[in-house]
C-alpha cells in the first residue's frame, strides 16, 4: 500500500528532498496534496508532475480553510516544512486531527512548544522530527526503528549533543564577523537549505533553536542539552551514557537521509541517497561553541530555559532582523542585538498557554525590531 501524504511548504529546500524521495519511490509513496507560498510557477510544475495531488497557495486570505480542506483527504502523514512561525498553524491543525506530523518547521515548537505537546496528546497525534540533528537523536534512543518512545529512554542518558558545523564564519572573527556580507552569509559550507536557516545556521541562532526543538520533543530537560561544533556534519548527534562513553550517528550531510527515515518510519527507510563508505569521510573536528561570539546562540539558549513568552520573542524577533539583513537593512551583527533588545523589552501580558496570545508576543517582537531597523 502506497503512504499517502500532505506536503505543506512543498516549494522550498525540503519540499525538494522530500519529492525526490517521492520520485526514487513512487511504488511506496503518493502526494495527495501540497501548500506553496509565493512560487507559483514552481507550484504549477509540482501540480503538473503530480496531477492527483490538491493545491493551495498559503498568501491566499483563505489559507485556513485550504488547510482544513487538505487535512480532509486521507493521508497517512503530514509534512509541515513551511519556514518559520507561519508554520505553528498547519502544526496545530494537524495535531487536532491527529495526524502523524513529519515537522520540518522547528519553529512551531519554538514559539509553541507546550501548546503543540498538549495538542498533540489529547489527539493521539504524534511527531516525528525531520531536522537531522533531532532525527539522529531519535534514532540513537530507538534502536530498532519504532521500538522505543524516546522519552522513556532519557533517563539512560547523560547528555545529548547537537552538533552545528560553524557555518561560513566559524573562522571569521570580530568586525568581519560583525560585518559579514550576505554573499558569505549565504555561502553554507556544508548544507543546502533555504535563506532563512542558512543566515540562522552562520549566527548559530539556528543551533539555538534546535536545542528549544529538543527540549519539547524530547521532553528532555536543557542541562542534558548541549550543541558542539563539527565542520564537516558528517555526525548530526551524539548520546553520552551514564559511564560517559558516546555513541554517534553518522551519514554524509544530506536532508533525504532523516526525511527519508521519518517518511518510512516504522519500517526501515530505503536507499535515497547515493552510498558513501566511510573510508571516503573527512577528518571530524569537535570543538565547544564560543558563546561570546555567537551571542544569538547564548541568547536562544537561555531564552528556552527562562521559558513562558521567551522563546516565542527570540524567535519572531530573530525572524524580522533576518528579513532586514535579507533586504541589506541591517549588518550582520546586529541580528543578536535586535534579538536581545527584543528579549530585554516589557510587554503587555498575554495568554502563554494560547496560541493567540503566542502570537502577540510574537507580533510584539516583530514590531521592537521593525521599528529599531527602520530607525538605523
Ligand atoms: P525554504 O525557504 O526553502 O522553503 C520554505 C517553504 O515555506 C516554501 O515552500 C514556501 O513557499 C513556504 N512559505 C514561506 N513563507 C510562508 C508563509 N508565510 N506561510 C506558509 N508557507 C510559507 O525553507 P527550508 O529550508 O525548506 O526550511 C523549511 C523548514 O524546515 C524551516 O523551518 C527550517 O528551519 C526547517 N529545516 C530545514 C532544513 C533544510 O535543510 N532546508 C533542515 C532542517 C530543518
Ligand atoms: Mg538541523
């Protein structure tokens, strides 16, 4: 029986792999329907290759409905690879039908991480991570694919590790870094991944917020959380037991590997991406995260451990600096400046426990850094 499957966000850089998978497989997997945003040419192409498949574009005053109208036809899966906290919506609404989310959009749970839990149980929902580091997690706890619910496996675990390659600046330091252009920016060393994640990724807000992801998906508490440095991402995680030994989960830096494994879970995912025996990897470097440095790293982090509103402000304020550095407004540096003014600000109180309120906060953050940018 072919998987039927919901692919929201279908025209980015994970839409991409997951419709590779989807075109290596054909005989396993069908797209009954997909979202796309602003790309309509890419979104005709999508819906002339796979004709079956239902349509809507998310920039549509309807999006709500069209969402719904998606999640009425049956799927086995929901993909929800929309960028940034547009995504906590389609996140929600699935939950509520009790669908098993595939979750690309780390920022739902960033913004909405109790709130999406809480959904997600009382439907008998469930989640299964797609970002590498979370799907290298998820499978270091479950040794044979499906067997184990990883929250039960946490208390064998003495840290867990997310690894972050650096980035393009690793090696730039000080009023280069600072300044740092949007060429070099752009330039990931070793992923491809759209705009967004990859200014994310060379701040190392992105490895912030994956530690907020592995918080709420994990249940895991942060003191076991930590992030360290590996240029080559050939290793995604890594679990250090009680005795201190680590065991590691590698495979060449490629996004088909854990959508691949999400995609087929609970069976064993098939072969999507040309084999590399490891005599072909590099030397892996390891090293700690310099936090001075990266202060969108320092400011996530610990904006996840005060909780309530701040991870939700972290990220609607990280969102908007990074428009304004896409759009040559602001240099590179001040993305964490905006993103710690935000967190420093009063705001008015609303309901955490609410997506609504959620997203006044977030809109009250988008504003801060509005409003700063355009003073600049
Ligand atoms: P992308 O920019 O390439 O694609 C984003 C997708 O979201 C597009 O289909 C676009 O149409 C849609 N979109 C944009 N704005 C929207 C809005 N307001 N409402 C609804 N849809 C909207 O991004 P990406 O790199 O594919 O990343 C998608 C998500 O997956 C992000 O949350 C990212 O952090 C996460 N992720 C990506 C990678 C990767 O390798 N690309 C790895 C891990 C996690
Ligand atoms: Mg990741």
């Amino acid at each position: 029986m072919k998987r039927k499957f919901l692919l929201f966000g279908a025209t980015g850089s994970i839409g991409d792999s997951t419709l590779d998978i989807l075109r290596q497989h054909p005989e396993d997997f069908e797209l009954a329907g997909f979202s796309w945003h602003n790309n309509a040419d890419k979104a005709a192409a999508l819906q002339n290759e796979f004709k079956g498949a239902q349509s809507f574009s998310t920039n549509a005053a309807n999006a709500a409905a069209e969402t719904e109208r998606l999640l009425d036809l049956a799927h086995d899966f929901v993909i929800v690879a929309i960028v940034g906290a547009a995504g906590v919506h389609t996140t929600l609404a699935a939950a509520k039908r009790g669908s098993t989310i595939l979750l690309a959009n780390k920022e739902s749970l960033v913004i909405a991480g109790d709130l999406v839990n809480a959904v997600v149980a009382q439907n008998n929902a469930r989640i299964l991570p797609v970002d590498s580091e979370h799907s290298s997690l998820y499978r270091l706890l479950s040794p044979a694919a499906g067997s184990a619910q990883p929250n039960a496996e946490w208390r064998r675990v003495r840290r867990a590790y997310l690894t972050a390659s650096g980035g393009p600046l690793l090696h730039v330091h000080g009023e280069a870094f600072y300044n740092a252009s949007k060429a070099l920016v752009l330039k990931h060393p070793t992923w491809v991944m759209g705009q967004k994640i990859t200014v994310d990724s060379a701040g190392l807000t992105n490895k912030a917020l994956e530690i907020i992801e592995a918080h709420y998906l994990f249940r895991l508490p942060y003191e076991k959380i930590q992030a360290v440095i590996h240029p080559q991402s050939y290793v995604h995680a890594l679990l250090e037991a009680s005795d201190g030994t680590v065991t590691q989960h590698v495979s060449h830096p490629d996004m088909r590997y854990p959508i691949a494994f999400a995609m087929y879970h609970p069976e064993d995912p098939k072969v999507c991406v040309t084999d590399r025996p490891p005599a072909s990897y590099p030397a892996f470097e390891f090293m700690p995260v310099d936090e001075a440095k990266f202060r969108s790293y320092a400011l996530g982090r610990r904006a996840g451990i005060q909780g309530k509103y701040f991870p939700a402000v972290y990220n609607a304020a990280n969102e908007a600096a990074v428009a304004a550095f896409l759009d040559d407004n602001i240099r590179f540096g001040e993305i964490s400046e905006l993103i710690e003014a935000a967190l420093a600000a009063k705001y008015d109180e609303w309901d955490i426990t609410s997506l609504d309120g959620l997203i006044s906060y977030d809109n009250a953050a988008r504003a801060l850094v509005q409003k700063r940018v355009m003073r600049t």
